[in-house]
C-alpha cells in the first residue's frame, strides 16, 4: 500500500509538471463530447455528477455544468485542479473541486485523509453519473476493478458511468509522456467489457475512436468510450 502511494504521488507531480500542456497535446475529444450529450440526453436538471480524474476539466466540466448538471471534480494533480477550477465553466450550479486520490473514493479514507465525507461512505448511492475519462489507465489492471466497484458504490441504482479507456494490452506499462514518464494500463475492448460486468455495470454502449495527438512526440492510438449502467 505505501509503494501504490508513493507511486500515486510520483503521477500526481507528473501532472503538475504537465499542466496545460496536456490539453494542447490533446485538442479534439469527440468522444467525451458525446458521452457528454448522452449523459445530459438522461439526466435530470440538478442530477450530480462525479468527474474523477477531471485534469484540466476541459471539455467535459463546461459541457455538463453548462446543462444544469451538479458537478463534483477530483484530481491528485494541485495543478490539474486550478486549471479546472479556472475552466470555462459557466452555469446555474458552480462545480465542487477535491483532490482525492481515485483508489479512496467511497473509502473512510475520503473523509480522513482528504476531508471529504461527501465522497466516502456517506456518498454511497448519491450520484446519477460518474465520467472517468483516461484517469483509470493510471492504474494497474489489478487495482481497476476495485476502483471500478468503488465508483459503482457512490452511483444511485440504475446510475451512468461514461469511461474513456486506451485499447491496448497493457498492465502498468512506463511509456514516455510530453517529457515525463508515466506507467500506463489498458484492455482489448472485449477484456474491458468483461471487467465492466464483473464490477456490477451493464455496457449499454462501446465506441472505437483512432486519435492522433497533436504532439508529435505521442503515438497514436485508439480510444475507447464506453457508456454503462449500474446494475443492482
């Protein structure tokens, strides 16, 4: 468990690092877009909406705030967190920010080390929809779905997730990234899906996208998002 922290906080100064260079490294997100739309297509106005691992909270804060939606952020990352807080984000109800690591979510962990009850066991089953869109590649494949089943735990029955994943077989892989180093996992898409059941979520729908980065440096790859249903 020290090792996973010590390792969670190397990534965590790896993002500072990057700051806005990652939303410049990544401009077009099609399909976190859409995922958006299908989130505000189902929600009601005021539903709350957990975004974990929000970054710089582009473009999936201003989509969903601008809706209507309650929106709670979560980063490790203190740099990640300021340029979400300094997003775009105009609607009736402002954005809640926390940093949190993502393993402690729906933990006594959330209220104890990181002061935020909302999202331990007091937050069970309070939130309509979780998006989590490339945070769960940080961690390794064992540690995916205890996360996964975590973020199950603060959804309401019946409650959405919309992920963003990498489609490729990776566990916990260091890969070079915009001048630092991060260790990185993936699934094939029918591995994902499996995982996803497992969890207790019902994929209602999977989408392949080919991206190329626009930093030359990043290979391209393919990106999956995947809108699922909390079943049970």
């Amino acid at each position: 468990m020290r090792r996973r922290r010590a390792a969670r906080a190397l990534q965590a100064v790896a993002f500072d690092t990057i700051g806005a260079g990652y939303g410049e490294a990544f401009p077009a997100k099609d399909g976190q877009l859409e995922c958006g739309r299908r989130l505000l297509a189902a929600l009601e106005p005021g539903a709350r909406v957990l975004d974990v691992g929000c970054g710089t909270g582009e473009p999936t804060l201003p989509q969903l705030i601008a809706g209507g939606l309650r929106v709670t952020a979560v980063d490790l990352s203190d740099v990640m967190l300021t340029l979400a807080r300094q997003s775009r984000s105009t609607g009736p109800i402002p954005a809640e920010f926390h940093r949190i690591d993502l393993y402690d979510l729906a933990t006594e962990r959330a209220d104890r080390v990181w002061g935020a009850p909302s999202l331990g066991p007091a937050g069970h089953g309070s939130f309509a929809a979780v998006t989590a869109f490339f945070s769960l590649i940080l961690l390794p494949q064992d540690e995916i779905p205890t996360v996964l089943g975590r973020l199950r735990e603060l959804l309401r029955p019946g409650g959405l997730l919309a992920l963003g994943m990498v489609e490729a077989d990776l566990d916990h892989v260091p890969l070079p990234f915009l001048g630092t180093e991060l260790r990185i996992s993936g699934y094939l898409r029918e591995d994902l899906e499996r995982v996803l059941v497992a969890a207790g979520f019902a994929v209602e729908e999977c989408s392949g996208h080919p991206y190329a980065p626009a930093s030359t440096t990043l290979p391209p790859e393919e990106q999956l998002f995947l809108c699922c249903r909390r079943v049970g």
